[in-house]
C-alpha cells in the first residue's frame, strides 16, 4: 500500500512538472512565432527588388503570404478577399478536441481563422484515435488540448491558437465566449451543452452545435441573432437558443455515449468539418437563411442520407435569451442535468452486499472450484450443473470483442421472453453460483434482478452479481482483458 501511495505521489509530481514545462513550451513558441511575424513584410520582403515603375497595389489588409496561401478560398465570389479578410480577424473557440472538434479545428486552423481558443481538461486514450485525428500515438495520456494545439501549429503558423486545459465552469464560461465572434460545441456531455447554450445567449455569440453517436449526427446553429452580425443592424434574433430547443434536459436512457454506445469515425468526422463551414459563414456575416439557423441537419451514415427538420421556433418566454428581461443568470449545471452524470460517475445499487462479489473474489472462487473439479474428474465424477455459471449481460458486439472464458451471453435488451425462460431454467437447473457481469457493474444488477423476480425463492441465492463488472476484472485479476 505504502508503495502505491508514494508512486500515486511521484506521478502526480511528475504530472505537475510536466504541465509547468508545457506552459513554458507554448510560451516559448507564441514568442518565436510572434519573433518570426515581425520580420515579415508583405511588399518589401521580396527576395530580389528590381527597379520597376508600377509598384504592387494590395487592395485590402490583406499581405502577400495571406492572398497567396489563402488564395484557392479568396477565389470564390463566396468569399472572396473581403471574407478572407473576416475569416482573418476573427476569434473562434472550439469547446472539446475530440472526434467533432478535430477535424473542425483543423478546416477553421487552415482556412485562416485569426485566433483559435482549443477547451478540452481530458487526456489522449488510446480509444479516442480512431476518429480524433489531430492526436497520435505519441500523445497519448497528453492534454488533448496542447496535443490539438501542436497539431494545428503544424498546420498554420500564422495564426494564434490557444490551448485552454480546463472545464468550462459557469465561473470562467463567460470570460471565454463574450470574447469570440463564433463558439463550437464540439463536447459530449449536456450539462456542457447547457452551459455554452445559455452562455453563448448571453454573450450574443453564435453557437455552432454538433453532435455524433454510433452512426448518426447531428448540425446545428443556436443563439443566431442578427445584432452579431453587422449586415442586419435592424433584425434582432433570428433563431431558437439550446433551452428553446430544449428546455430541460433529456432522460438518461436517451442520452448515448460513444464511450457506451460506440461511434463510427468518419461521422464526427464529417459534422465536425460542417460545423467549420457553419463558423467560416456566420464569421463571414453569412444571413441566417444561408445558415443552419432554426434547422437541423441529421446525417445517417448507413444509407448516406442527409435531412433536415425544422426546429421549434425561438421561445420568446426562454430564461435565456428572452430579450424583455435582459437578466439572466448561470446556473448549476451539473445539478439541473444530475440525471445524466457521466456513465463512469454513475453506479447502481440493487442487490444487496452478499450478493454482489468483488473481481478478487470471484478469480479465487474459480480457481478454487477448478482445483476441487480436477479431484472430481479423477474420481470420473462428471455433471456439468456443478460448475458456477458465468452470465455475461453485455451486446453480442462486445461478447464477441472480448470475454471471460466459459461464460454465456444474454444480452440485457433480449432478457425477455423465451430467452429469459431458458435462462432462468439454466438458473434452476445449477447446483452451484451464477454470476451476472457486465462492462461496469450496472446492467448486471438489473439483469440479475430480473431473474431473482421470476426464478422461484429457493434459487435467489444463487444468484450474484461481479461489482463493477469486467473493468474490475480487468483491473485488479487478469490485466490481459482489454478495458474499452
Ligand atoms: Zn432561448
């Protein structure tokens, strides 16, 4: 125990020390960068001068490195050198660098984006590269908003980006989009969705919302209103907030999780490069009929269909972006949206303490009921009912992904009917333990629940259930058991 505190110590140690020095490298490298920006002039840094009677006429702000490097964007009529010129002085932040925020950050980096603020207080998993494309191997267990950062460095030099280690809380949220002319909701969880969306409402900066989950996803832009947007000084909103759209927060088990639910990679993939395009318009000063305003646009990336709905208009009574009380206050976010606390926080408790078995427990039950059949097999004693039963409640997908060797599947959502039937006979006919397990230790409980209400009195006891699931067991009894 002693060994683990002090190695706990010297990693949170070494954490710190590390944080410092990544503080010091982006320092470091704003003030080289700002250094070399210096030394760049647009007319007279030509690498040879010759004598010539017309000189060049820039006719904007706009240098010669930017018209050059930018100039396949400039072409368009749709954005041209005045866009350009837009896309160049405004500020944008991107609020979670994963699946949706990568590839968003990289299009917006890329097309120029003048300042770019990257909000992420995770660290790079090693699940998370499959669709977070701006991280690599070699970041893993790194901020992922310094691992975004350096990406994007690579990408465009010439702009300033930002990295913001942190969660937004209602404490700095303001801070951070009163100051940016676009906000990207690019995080998985609603009680950040709820944050930006009344936040941004207040700050009267434009919301470009994404989400992504198995294979589908969603685009769309809150908070538009036109006094952001200096084309249409006489309008005021033009579209509905978050909390018009969704005045409470949905139940539990409509909310998904790519952690939970899995996600395919490129559908981030393609909503997170909408929404740049959605960012690179409204910063243009792009009309609201032109954008996702009042709309919604779903992906489905099994058929390859695009829709769009229409959604429920501007509620002109919403605590957060009504404009007859121009008071509003933040609230707590993590208390309105307490029903959907994120999934690893979230712990059930059905069965009471005997019949829930720790992974220690249940590795050395086994063995011990392994050592005591090789005494049976030798007496040729042989019935398959004497061995403990191993229920394994996760999807088939999973099942076959990776499990304990020995144990059955029956998935929690087909635990009805004739599959029930023919477990609880299963159950019945055991003369020894059944053990229900899951992921995390939650679903496993509902499902042996489900058989202590219908297997009879006389079987209850037999039924137990692995506390905190395969994770335990992968921690703690067999480290070969891949954790996802
Ligand atoms: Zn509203």
């Amino acid at each position: 125990m002693e060994r683990i505190d002090t190695l706990e110590e010297e990693i949170a140690e070494l954490r710190n020390t590390l944080l410092a020095k990544e503080k010091e490298l982006i320092r470091l490298k704003k003030k080289w960068a700002d250094s070399q920006r210096k030394h760049i002039d647009p007319v007279n840094d030509l690498p040879f001068k010759m004598n010539f009677n017309h000189s060049t006429k820039l006719r904007g702000k706009l240098p010669k490195w930017a018209i050059e490097r930018y100039s396949r964007q400039i072409l368009l009529p749709e954005i041209g050198i005045q866009g350009q010129e837009r896309i160049c002085a405004s500020r944008v932040a991107v609020v979670g660098v994963g699946g949706l925020g990568c590839p968003a950050a990289a299009y917006l980096a890329a097309a120029g984006i003048g300042d770019i603020v990257l909000v992420d207080h995770d660290r790079v998993a090693v699940s998370n590269l499959h669709r977070q494309i701006l991280h690599t191997e070699e970041d893993l267990d790194t901020n992922k908003s310094m691992s975004a950062t350096e990406s994007l460095r690579k990408i465009n030099s010439r702009i300033n980006i930002t990295p913001y280690h942190r969660t937004l809380t209602t404490e700095n949220v303001m801070g951070l989009v009163a100051r940016c002319n676009v906000v990207l909701d690019c995080s998985d969880n609603v009680a950040t969705r709820y944050l930006l969306g009344d936040a941004c409402a207040l700050a009267k900066t434009v919301l470009v919302s994404g989400s992504a989950l198995k294979m589908e996803g969603q685009l769309t832009v809150y908070s538009y209103r036109a006094e952001n947007n200096k084309n249409e000084k006489d309008l005021s909103y033009r579209g509905p907030c978050y909390r018009c759209v969704f005045p409470t927060p949905p139940p539990l088990e409509a909310v998904g999780s790519c952690s939970a639910n899995g996600v395919a990679g490129p559908v981030p993939g393609m909503i997170g490069c909408l929404q740049a395009m959605e960012a690179l318009k409204v910063v243009m000063g792009y009309p609201y009929e032109k954008l996702m305003v009042g709309r919604m646009l779903i992906f489905d990336a099994e058929d390859m269909s695009f829709r769009t709905v229409k959604l429920r208009p501007r509620n002109p009574e919403c605590r957060s972006c009504s404009t007859t009380d121009n008071f509003m206050e933040l609230m707590d976010y993590d208390n309105f949206c307490s029903e959907q606390k994120r999934e690893e926080e979230f712990e059930l408790k059905l069965l009471p303490d005997e019949q829930r078995i720790s992974a220690q427990d249940l590795a050395i039950f086994l063995n011990q009921h392994q050592r005591q059949m090789g005494y049976e097999k030798r007496k040729k004693r042989k019935d398959k009912n004497t061995h403990p039963l191993l229920v394994d409640v996760r999807s088939a997908e999973e099942y076959k992904m990776c499990s304990i060797d020995g144990s059955v599947n029956y998935p929690i959502n087909e635990l009805s009917g004739e599959k029930l039937e023919s477990l609880l006979e299963m159950v019945r006919a055991r003369n020894n333990d059944v053990i229900f397990m899951c992921r995390r230790g939650n679903d496993s409980q509902i499902a042996a629940t489900t058989v202590i209400d219908a297997v009879g009195a006389q079987h209850i006891g037999k039924v137990k259930e692995l506390r905190g699931g395969l994770h335990e067991w992968a921690r703690h009894v067999d480290h070969y058991f891949p954790v996802y």
